[in-house]
C-alpha cells in the first residue's frame, strides 16, 4: 500500500534513533476536552512583549473575543477560550515556574459556548498586509513548541525573498501524536492554511515534510492535495531532530543555514502545520487561537488520548479528565522527553505553544550518577549542526561562558541529542541552555547600555 516507503528517504546528517513510542495514542481520534469551571490566561504566551488587556474584572466575554491586544509587532492577540466572566487580573503560576500577569475566567454555566463571531473571510480579495492582521490579532504562533508569533515570521523583509513555504509535519519528538491526527482528521484546513501563506509570502512552492512513521498521514495529504496548489508532500526519515526547521531544510532542499543566519536566508519560511491549519480556521470560521490539540500521554497517565483543549483549562483539569495519573507518576511535562519543559504546579495552565502532557513514571526518571568525560565523541557524531558539545560542556561546567561563543554555542538548537547519547550521563544540554540564556541576558544588557 505504502510504496513510496521503498523509496530513498530523505533525511539531514547526525542526529539520533531513539524509540518513538507513539503507539500509545496514534490511533486514538482527536476528542474534545469539556469546557471548565476555570480558564487561566497568561499575557505571556509567546516571544516578544505581553500582550495587554482590553477587558477588567467584572466584565463578561465571549469565546473568541480578544481580552488582550498586542503591543508592538513582536506580539500577538489573547482571546477569551470560553464564555464567561473576568473574576480577576493578577500573577498566577505559569509553566516557566514564574508568576505571570493573568486573565483568570469563570464559565458562565448557561452559555452554549458558540464563537463570539463566527465568519467567513474573503482573504482571496485581502492584501498580505491585511492578511497579516488578521493572523496577528488572532493570537496564531508557532505551534510546534517555539511560540513565536507567526505573523513575525510571515513578515519578509526589505531585500528578501521567499520561494518555498516550508510546513513542518515532522513531529519527531517521541510519544506526540497531535500533528498526526491533525493531518488525518482536517486535511483541508492545512491547504486552505497554505493557501493563505503562499499569498502572503508570494512563495513558489510549498514542501509538506512528514516523518515516514506517519505512512497514513503522507498517503491521505497526498491524495488531498488540490491539483491548482504547487505543493509537494515529502517523506522524511524517522530520525531526531527532523523538526528543527534547519534540519527539515536540509533534508528537503539540500540547502544548509549558514550559522547566524534564518531560513528566510536562504529563501524559505518554515511553519508547524498546526499553525497552517489554524490560519485556514480564523479565515474559514472567524476563529482565533483559542483551542489547540494536546497529546496526553505516558506511562504515567490512566487514560493517554489526544484532546483539544481550551487554552488556559488548568493542567489538573486534563490530568482528572484521562483518568488521572498512576500512584508511581513522579514527573510532567509538557512537550516530550528530549525538549519538553517540568511542571511543578498541576495548576498551570495549557499554553498556546503546549503540544503535549507527557507522564513518566519512577522507572523513566531516574536520576544517574555523573561520569567524567571520556572524550568518545557520540555528542559530535550525534550534533545535527555539527557542534562540539563535549567541549562546550567542559567550558559550561568551568562557567567560561564568554568563551563557549567562540565555539558556537548560540547555533545549539537545544535539541537535547547530545545528552542522550552521552555514556557519562553528563546533562550537556541542561548546561548549555543555562549558558546560553545567560549570555543573551548579558548582551541584552550590553545593548542597552550602548
């Protein structure tokens, strides 16, 4: 059935194999999470400035009227997730474990919870830039994890050009299934999404990327694919990380980005399909970002599914509705094992960039001893963009941050491969997210100082 499986699949050098136990919930259809007594939104869910409020405490909205405006171009719109009433504005718990400033609302329990304005768009007869704001102040960023608003990236600068619109499908990291069902349940949401896109960007030819693990998902895009629409469906290697979008560009156009640079510089946007498929939905249904599909997984977890989820619905809300957790559950995160991000709190809540709540059990989490460096190379092997981790961790662990730019560390993608690969057990990718972040602090202080 899958002959094109036979053929030689594309792929990027380095990377790792790990097993990608998405058997759990693969087969398992997207259902829909109920509406909660509590919605909680954070103001910061993406890159760049907060949002900032339109509403205050008292007033009722609706699902999907903006509660939240941007400010500046490197933000996006925050819209109510269900019907109900503002109860407060004010520092709740979020899953980068600070308190942030948010829009806490209560459900009103008579509402049908209808979208607030639900339309079609003529975006055929809309200018790019008219496109643009719609995407922006619906609240759209990069789904795949990154959260970087999308209207940013669709942006071409003065002197670039775009050829090809990437759409990553790739979903390498193991147990996540959401982008999967996506392409199986709502195929037409993604080329209308593209669609969408390619006007903006006045791109040549869109490249789908999918993993060949997802055999379904490349057989079904493929026969969907409308026969006006430049679009190619391309399938990738199983291998980590074939979703960082330079990997994905280097597995498709044999086009590497040169280190400092974007994909825009070497003529190519790269979006999660996630993404696409929303921007298809506002222009479809008026329907901003306000639901988003969650893989709920693990061994951790009672019942693992895929749900959409209202943004802001309190991560002990969807834990109780799968069942709740195991008596031997000792860690959350959300996203998946290589990259995901450890929750403390059961109370946070979902995020726009949250792809999945992975559940792990004693046996996944235990804690190995250290080893000193044995200089074998498996991090250099395994490096997708051809670091030298094993001597970026010596000068982490020794704190010689400043040095450690010498040797790149800022192209790191965090993919976390090193880590996994490393016999020592050294937490290598831990330490260079520390130094890097460390490093950008101190340059942004330099800036601003002049």
């Amino acid at each position: 059935m899958f002959s094109f499986l036979n053929r030689s699949e594309k792929t990027f050098r380095h990377g790792i194999h790990p097993h990608d136990y998405k058997e759990m919930t693969r087969n398992i259809p997207i259902e829909r999470m109920p509406f909660t007594d509590e919605v909680i939104l954070p103001l910061s869910q993406h890159l760049g400035n907060p949002s900032r409020p339109v509403v205050k405490k008292g007033d009722k909205v609706y699902r999907g009227q903006l509660i939240a405006e941007p400010v500046g171009f490197v933000s996006t719109g925050l819209h109510a997730s269900m019907t109900g009433t503002v109860v407060a504005i004010e520092p709740r718990h979020h899953p980068s474990g600070r308190m942030v400033e948010s829009i806490v609302i209560k459900k009103d329990p008579y509402s049908p919870q209808t979208l607030f304005h639900e339309h079609k768009t003529d975006w055929e007869n809309l200018s790019p830039q008219d496109l643009l704001e719609v995407i922006k102040r619906g609240g759209f960023v990069g789904l795949g994890g990154a959260a970087f608003p999308t209207h940013v990236k669709l942006t071409v600068p003065e002197g670039k050009r775009v050829r090809f619109l990437m759409v990553n499908a790739v979903e390498c990291e193991p147990y996540l299934t959401s982008d999967h069902r996506l392409m199986l349940e709502n195929p037409e949401a993604i080329f209308i999404g593209i669609r969408i896109v390619q006007k903006i960007l006045n791109s040549e030819k869109t490249y789908i990327g999918v993993e060949t693990n997802k055999p379904d998902a490349i057989e079904l895009l493929r026969e969907r694919v409308p026969a006006d629409l430049n679009c190619e469906v391309v399938p990738l290697a199983t291998k980590y990380p074939q979703g960082a979008e330079k990997m994905l560009i280097e597995a498709v156009l044999h086009k590497e980005v040169p280190s400092g640079k974007l994909p825009i510089d070497v003529h190519t946007v790269v979006n999660n399909v996630g993404t696409i498929a929303g921007i298809g939905e506002i222009f479809q249904y008026g329907k901003p970002l306000i639901e988003r599909i969650v893989t709920i997984t693990g061994p951790g977890i009672n019942r693992p599914t895929n749900l959409m989820v209202p943004i802001g619905t309190k991560l002990s809300d969807v834990i109780e509705y799968c069942g709740g957790l195991k008596e031997n559950t000792r860690q959350i995160l959300f996203g998946g094992p290589m990259m995901g991000a450890p929750q403390l709190d059961l109370e946070v809540p979902i995020m726009k960039g949250t792809s999945g709540i992975l559940t792990l059990t004693e046996e996944e989490v235990q804690i190995r001893p250290e080893y000193p460096c044995i200089r074998c190379l498996r991090c250099v092997d395994a490096c997708p963009v051809y670091l030298n981790p094993s001597r970026l961790g010596q000068l982490a662990k020794m704190r010689l941050y400043e040095e450690m730019l010498d040797f790149h560390i800022m192209d790191c993608v965090e993919c976390g491969s090193c880590s996994y690969v490393c016999p020592s057990n050294i937490p290598l990718v831990q330490r260079f997210r520390v130094a890097k972040g460390l490093l950008r602090e101190k340059m942004a202080k330099q800036k601003k100082a002049g």
